[in-house]
C-alpha cells in the first residue's frame, strides 16, 4: 500500500485511508470577509475535510510591471492588475480570523503559499500542511526552502512534464517525505479531453510510496468520482457561491448542491470499492438458496450405476446438491442407492466421494 502520513492532526492520508476531501475557497470571497466565513461554514456543512484559501504577499509575487499593467477584464476589481489583487487579499489578521472562525466550526484550514514570503507567514499561521500551486512546482527554490519547514505537503502538477515531476520528487522526498502529488491540467473550466486521469496511474507507478491525488478544474462531479475510484487520495475542488459571480475561478467552481453531492459520492465509492476478495458473500445467501443450481439425475439411476454425464444435468433443485462446478468430478462415481430422474445428487447417494470444500 502507498504510504500512509498525518496530513492533518488526527487525520491520516494513503492507504486504505478515506481520500481527504480540499474545497479551494481560493479567492471567490470577493475579497469580502463575511463571505469567506460563509463559505467555510458551507464547506464544512457540505462534508469537506478541509477549507483552503491562496495567499500572496504580492510585492513578492508578481514585479512591478506586472502589478502596474492595466486590468481591464469583466473580472477586474481594480484599474490595474495590481488593483484588482490588492482588493482580493486578505491582511494576515484577516487570516487569523479565518483560521480561529474555521477553528471554532471544526474544519481544517490551509492555504496555498503563492510565494516564499506567503509560505513563511503561513508557517507562522500554523496550518497543518502546505499546498503548492500548480505555478511553483518547478519553481525548485521555493520547493526546497517550503520541504524543508517539515510540513507535510500537497503538490499539484499543472502545467509540467512528468520530468519535471521526477525531479520534484527526487527534490522534496530527502528532505520531507510527508508529502503527495496530484494529477492537474491547469485550464478553467477544463475539458474533459483534457484532465487524463490515467496519469493517476503512473505517478502511482513512478511515485509508489508516496499518495497521489488529483486536483481538478472541470464542471460537474463525476470526473473527480472517477479519480477517487482510480485512487486519489486527496482530491481538491474549486468551490463557490455563486457561479455566476464575477472571478475567473467561479465557473470552474462547484456550487454547494454539488460540493454536497460530490462529498456523499465519494463515500459511497469508497464503501463500494470493498475487498479484492471474491467469495460467496452473506448478503448472496438468500439468492444462492432461491436461485443456485445443482446436479441432477437427467434419467432413472439404479443402485451400483457408475455415472456418465450423459446422466446428469444442472437444474435449480430441492433439496440442494452438488454445485454444477462438480459435474465432471461425479463422473465415473458409483451411485449406492435408486435415483429418480429429476432428482438432486445429494452427497449421501455417491460411494466414497466427499464433496469438496471451497474456500
């Protein structure tokens, strides 16, 4: 089995563990404080592990150019792009509120550290783990220095080869083996054409020690399902309110009805993926009793008649008998009393035979 790890106090991830469930709240509160708290408590209410936020210390993230270029997207909230991201970010006593009011509901809290100053501020928020975006897992700087805080560590793997992706692991794995990758296509919404979720399949090959996961940007449910069913241990959402609200993230977004369902889902997979094993179960009883089949005398068998299979047949009988899988191995037997025609073998009628125990 992958290796199991304390994602969360308390919580494990890996192995037979239930996969954790990540709502990306990101930034669709629209840079509103009460509407961040209403989406923890909804995420929270819709099942989710784990509520998850982005912070940026954006001097530290983008160059000035960058902040200063103008913004002129039906998505903006400011004339620049810097504008527009100053309205979207929380202070660091705005976080600490979050964390203590998510605290309080009891959900876990995280976020994306969108830069090394970002992850040092959230180091010192004491989230239970990191999460890194899809835009530094190649930056290998920034991995080393968020590896070696000791956190555990979820990494998604948006926009990179799977090169890249082995050196991530040879990279962080040293220092922090408390750690998982997630399948990610860095597109919103995503097309279905787009997600590959059989890469799920190799990074469990390439990676076998580690859990993999899958972070996705499509619409509706039934792919991140799929991921769940293939494996992943960590499955991130986007979530919202609102989809029709202003912010590139919405659209992509699962609405709380589908957070919900999406929750409920998974569980259900998870119980229905059940054990390897393939046996006759408790719940077959009932029907094995009504509906399960046995040999049967096809004609008139005297006393001292070896049998051939010209004289037997499968029927659903009564009293029950052989299995029809032991058809051949009555042939050549010797029978010690009268069989009627129709009916069952039973195991008191055959010389020196003892049925065989199944396992």
């Amino acid at each position: 089995m992958p290796l199991e790890f304390e994602l969360c106090p308390g919580r494990r991830v890996g192995g037979a563990q239930p996969c954790f469930i990540v709502a990306e709240i990101g930034q669709n509160h629209q840079g509103d404080l009460a509407v961040a708290k209403q989406m923890i408590r909804m995420v929270k209410e819709c099942g989710a592990d784990c509520a998850k936020f982005q912070k940026s210390e954006l001097e530290h993230k983008f160059n000035k150019k960058a902040l200063e270029r103008p913004y002129t997207s039906k998505h903006s909230w400011g004339k620049t792009y810097g504008e527009h991201k100053r309205h979207l970010e929380f202070s660091h006593d705005q976080y600490r509120e979050l964390q203590k009011y998510a605290k309080e509901i009891g959900i876990y809290f995280t976020a994306s550290g969108m830069d090394e100053m970002a992850v040092e501020f959230l180091h010192e928020l004491d989230v239970p783990f990191f999460k890194v975006g899809s835009g530094d897992t190649n930056n290998f700087p920034y991995l080393e220095k968020t590896a070696k805080k000791g956190r555990p560590m979820v990494i998604s793997s948006g926009m990179q080869s799977m090169d890249t992706m082995h050196k991530v692991y040879q990279l962080v794995k040293p220092i922090n083996p408390n750690f998982c990758i997630l399948q990610c296509t860095s597109a919103y919404p995503l097309r279905p054409e787009d997600v590959n979720l059989r890469v799920i399949t190799a990074y469990q090959s390439a990676f076998p020690d580690i859990p993999i996961g899958y972070s996705g940007h499509e619409t509706g449910i039934a792919i991140s399902v799929a991921a769940v069913a293939m494996g992943a241990k960590v499955l991130e959402r986007h979530v919202t309110l609102d989809k029709t609200w202003k912010g590139n993230d919405h659209q992509a977004s699962l609405e709380p009805n589908e957070l919900a369902e999406l929750v409920r889902t998974i569980r259900l997979v998870e119980r229905a993926m059940g054990s390897p094993v393939k046996q006759l179960l408790p719940c077959e009883m009932a029907c094995n009793e009504k509906l399960g089949k046995s040999v049967v005398a096809k004609v008139t068998i005297p006393e001292g008649t070896v049998l051939t299979l010209d004289m037997l047949t499968v029927k659903v009988g009564e009293p029950k008998g052989y299995l029809p899988e032991e058809i051949f191995d009555l042939v050549g037997k010797k029978v010690k009393i009268n069989i009627e025609e129709d009916e069952t073998i039973t195991e008191d009628a055959i010389e020196n035979h003892v049925k065989k125990v199944k396992c």
